[in-house]
C-alpha cells in the first residue's frame, strides 16, 4: 500500500509551502496537520496539504502560528 506514516515539519510561511509542495504526498493525500506556536495549536486535516496550508496561510486568524506538521 503506497503511504507514509512519516511526521514532516515545514515552516509556516511561502517557503514551507513550496517544500510541501514538492512533497509526494502534499496533495491528492489524505493527512492529519498541526500548526502551532510557544502557545497555541491548531489541529486539522484533509486531502490536500498543499492547497490548505495556502487557505491558512491566507488567513489573517491564523497568522499568529509558525510551525506546521504534516503526517
């Protein structure tokens, strides 16, 4: 069965998004993503890594966090 149980960890900015988006499994994939700072956390997950973590990006609630995992 083609997948990965691999944690990765990409910052949470333009350059975190083009290395996820280099990822094999960045998008058309389902995962499990945190996204966090020193104090707050933010769990979600989808099939698309890729176009989610743009949507946050994009997103001015969520530009308090710096640091997203994917696995």
């Amino acid at each position: 069965m083609k997948g990965t149980d691999e944690i990765r960890t990409y910052s949470f900015d333009n350059d975190g998004l083009n290395e996820l988006k280099s990822f094999e499994y960045g998008k058309n994939w389902p995962v499990v993503y945190l996204i966090h700072n020193n104090k707050d956390l933010y769990i979600g997950e989808t099939t698309s890594a890729e176009v989610r973590m743009s949507q946050h990006l994009s997103n001015n609630e969520k530009n308090w966090l710096f640091i997203s995992k994917c696995g």
